[in-house]
C-alpha cells in the first residue's frame, strides 16, 4: 500500500476524529439514562386479580390486635421450595380501604405482602414516618399512611395501592398473600404467583 493510497487512514485523520468516542460514550449514556428513566416512571406493573397458589395456613394475628388503619404485624410464610420449607418474610397491614386481593371484615381492611423486594431479593423494611418515605424513597403516601422500603436502591410500594411499587428501580408490585378469617383469627394460606 502506497502513501498515497486513498483507503489508507493517516495519523493526522485519525487525529481529526477524536471527537467520534466521546459523543458516541455520552449519546450512550443519554440514551441508557433515558430508558431507565422511562422503564422506572411508566414501567411499573399495577397489581390485578392476584393468581393465589394454596399454601400453608399460616396463623398470624388476631383482627382485634391491628387496632387501626397503619397498625401491622411482620410474620415469616412457611413456603414449600423444592423438598425445603423455607421463610417467607412477610406483613400483615390494616389499610384504610378495600384492597384487591386484601381482606376486609366489617369496616377492617387487611392485606398481607411479600417483603421481599422485587427488585433484587432484598427484604422491604416497614416505614411509618412519612419524612422517612419522602427524603429516603422519594414517594409521600397521599395520607401519611406507612409504606414497605427497600434500602437496597430505594424502591418503595405503597400498601394502599394493593402493594405497587411507587418509586425506585422496582417494577412488579409486591406479592400479595391470601387471607382467610376465622373465628376473629386471620390466617395466611397462600401466596401469590406473580
Ligand atoms: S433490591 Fe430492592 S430496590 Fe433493589
């Protein structure tokens, strides 16, 4: 190939086109970033119908012991994985309106959720202070009402919206479980397959 040669890329040319990587690299970014913000804004999975799996009937509470609407009580869903029981870490929480795939007896609304982030698998704390939810997750529950909060990346799931994911990188709602009462008892006996 000959100095001359028209194919053939000088030093100078290559030299000339430094600019290509970076503006590659940050239309990259820009583009990732603008996916991800889509995917976390309008992505998130509004729960339905929930698709209950019968499992262990599990009891954990009484109704009389979540007095009022924020009240809850954290329980562990004995749940079958292969041959293994394995826990299930879970909570039970009195809302203040009916709840698709929740439990409500007189004027008792009760859900109980998964807390096992959707996200990564990490387990949901249960935040009752709504500064907490609005400095740490970035999500004000509309009556200061107690939301689950994931400290792994923040994503936070409102019980008052059947368990939705509301902030952070989560998409799927929190999984719900069935509830049954008997005699002023309220069992968990299955879990939601979402
Ligand atoms: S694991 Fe919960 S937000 Fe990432």
């Amino acid at each position: 190939m000959s100095e001359n040669d028209p194919t053939k890329i000088s030093r100078r040319n290559l030299l000339e086109l430094w600019w290509i990587a970076p503006v590659l690299g940050a239309g990259g970014f820009f583009a990732w970033f603008g996916i991800r913000s889509y995917r976390i804004l309008l992505g998130k999975t509004p729960p339905g119908t929930p698709n209950f799996q019968t499992g262990n009937k599990f009891k954990i509470a009484r109704v009389s012991d979540l007095q009022q609407p924020g009240d809850a009580k954290a329980f562990d869903y004995p749940i079958k994985i292969g041959s293994s029981i394995q826990s299930l870490p879970a909570i039970l929480i009195r809302v203040s309106t009916p709840q698709p795939g929740g439990l409500s007896r007189g004027g008792t609304h009760l859900i109980a959720l998964s807390r096992v982030c959707t996200h990564q698998n990490c387990t949901c704390d249960f935040i009752t202070k709504p500064e907490i939810a609005s400095m740490a997750y970035k999500y004000r529950p509309p009556a200061g009402n107690p939301i689950l909060g994931c400290a792994c990346h923040f994503s936070a799931f409102d019980p008052e919206k059947a368990g939705m994911s509301v902030s952070g990188p989560a998409l799927k709602p929190l999984p719900r479980l069935q509830l049954e009462v008997k005699n002023s008892d309220v069992f968990a006996i299955g879990l939601e397959k979402i």
